[in-house]
C-alpha cells in the first residue's frame, strides 16, 4: 500500500491521523478506531510510546493495520533502541510491508509511566532520518553495503511551527531535510497566523508536504490539562471559554477542529488528526470542513 507516498508526490492535500496501539494484548479498540478512518484518511499513524507510556510495539501494531486493509505511518522513536535495533526493525518494516516512517526523537523518560526506566538515545532524529536514508540507498548506518538490498521508506519528522526560536526551527528544519525527510507533521496547532509565517519564511524554500497537528479538544478541562502538561502547548483562552461556554462541549470541540482543519487547508498540504480515544469522530470533523471520502486504492 502506497496511497500515503503517491498522495504526497502528486501534490494533493494529505490527510492522517493518530490512533495508539493498545496498552496491553487486545488490538480490538485500536482496530475498530483504525477502520472508523477507512476512506477518510490517506494514512493512519501508529505512535511509538508516545509521553513515554509503554504500549505495544508500534511495529507489531502497524502490520495488524496492513493486515486490515489500513495503510499505516510507523513511528519510530530513539529513546528505547540502539542503533542497532532501529536499523534491525526499520529493515523488518520494510520485509513486511510497512513503507511509511516517521522518525522520532521521543519523548523524555521522566513524562511517562516508567519514569526509573533506562533512556537510550543513542541517536536523535536527525541522525535516525541519515540512517534510513543509507537503508534506502543500500548502506547500514555505518557506510558499509548491506549485502541483503536496500530498503524502500518514505521517512518524515515531526516539526513544531510555534517554536519560540524561529531561527533553531529553520536550522532543524533543515537539517531534517539534509539528511532525508519527505513530509513533516507538525506538533498542535492553535496559532494559525504563526503557521502562516512557518510556511512562508521556513518551509516555502522546500517541496515538502507539511501536514498541520489538528487536536479535537473535549472540553474546557480537557484543554486546560493539556496546556499543563504538554510542554510547548498553550491552547488560547478564547478557545477555553468558548469549550466552557458551550452545553455540549464535544460538539463545539468538533466545530473548532473543522475550522482549524479549512485554515490549515489554505496554509499548507495537509492536517493531522488527534482525538484520543475518539478517533470514530475524526470523519465527522472532516464532514464539517468540506473534505470529501478519498479515492484509495485497495
């Protein structure tokens, strides 16, 4: 499956979202979640322990995707592996059909359930994306052929347009560019006229898809603990008020997130979708932005 890779190519407006593999052995809400998006989504990305919570391997979660029909984006995160196991499962991806990547510094130990755990960052993510780049071109990370062939991965980052350092953001943009990236998903969205300048002063000078964070808010609570806890994060207070103000908050969530979808829709090639535990929403957002069912094929 390859929608995801030829979308990005031809230049159309690119739709993913996010569903976490489960946090035990029962794939069956990730799975139902995962086929609410069928039709709606180009891909679906599966997280690898994101905020440093153990789940299951995103890897065994990605090929149960494939084995649904569902085109899957791989997260791969260097905090838990060496460079030898990312490049061992990056090339079991490839065996297995798994061709979209998303590379991954990780989150900080410290964030998640484990925080005594062992961190490993032997890489970062701009070295993760250097060695994905020698996979693709038939070289192990350390410039040496690999005598099995060469891999074939569509590998993007993440990036955060609302960085305080537009300056770091360009230097790391770019870097990520050197070394390899194809697309670039950003982290939540909430100041559209700061996207506008990312887009314009930043990431015009490379044909790169940048497909925009777009975070379905539950509530005024659910906002307010997340500009406490997720670091680089600041959910405006008109935002806030107008969740607290409305008698259904979900809906209004869902309205915000179908506004935020059409502005990022004439800033940039595409949005992703975040609504944990309510993924089955994500085609009513789409609804409410005028984005029509995608033409995929099998």
């Amino acid at each position: 499956m390859n929608n995801f890779r030829q979308a990005a190519t031809a230049g159309e407006f690119l739709i993913t979202a996010e569903v976490a593999p489960p946090k035990g052995g029962d794939v069956a809400h990730m799975v139902q979640m995962a086929n609410c998006l069928k039709g709606r989504v180009h891909a679906v990305n599966i997280t690898d322990g994101s905020r440093a919570v153990m789940r299951m391997s995103p890897f065994a979660a990605s090929l149960i995707l494939l084995q649904q029909g569902i085109e899957p984006v791989c997260q791969f995160a260097c905090r838990d592996r060496n460079r030898i196991g990312l490049q061992g499962d990056l090339l079991g991806a490839h065996a297995l059909g798994i061709q979209n990547i998303l590379a991954l510094t990780g989150d900080p130990i410290k964030a998640g359930d484990c925080p005594t755990a062992k961190a490993v960052f032997d890489l970062e993510a701009v070295r993760l994306l250097k060695i994905v780049d020698n996979l693709n071109r038939g070289l192990d990370g350390n410039d040496k052929p690999l005598p099995d062939g060469a891999v074939d991965l569509f590998v993007g980052a993440a990036v955060d347009p609302q960085s305080k350092s537009i300056s770091g953001l360009q230097r790391r943009f770019e870097q990520k560019v050197a070394a390899g990236a194809q697309f670039f998903q950003s982290q939540l969205i909430t100041d559209f006229e700061i996207l506008d300048k990312f887009m314009n002063r930043v990431a015009s000078g490379y044909d790169k898809p940048v497909l925009a964070g777009i975070f379905l808010l539950k509530s005024a609570k659910n906002a307010e603990f997340i500009n406490r806890n997720v670091p680089g994060v600041e959910i405006p207070q008109e935002i806030i008020d107008r969740l607290a103000r409305s008698p259904e908050p979900l809906r209004e969530g869902i309205q915000i997130a179908a506004e935020q979808v059409q502005l990022a829709s004439k800033l940039c090639q595409g949005v992703h979708l975040m609504a944990v535990k309510r993924e089955d929403l994500i085609p009513q957002i789409l609804d409410l932005a005028g984005i029509a069912p995608l033409n995929l094929k099998s």
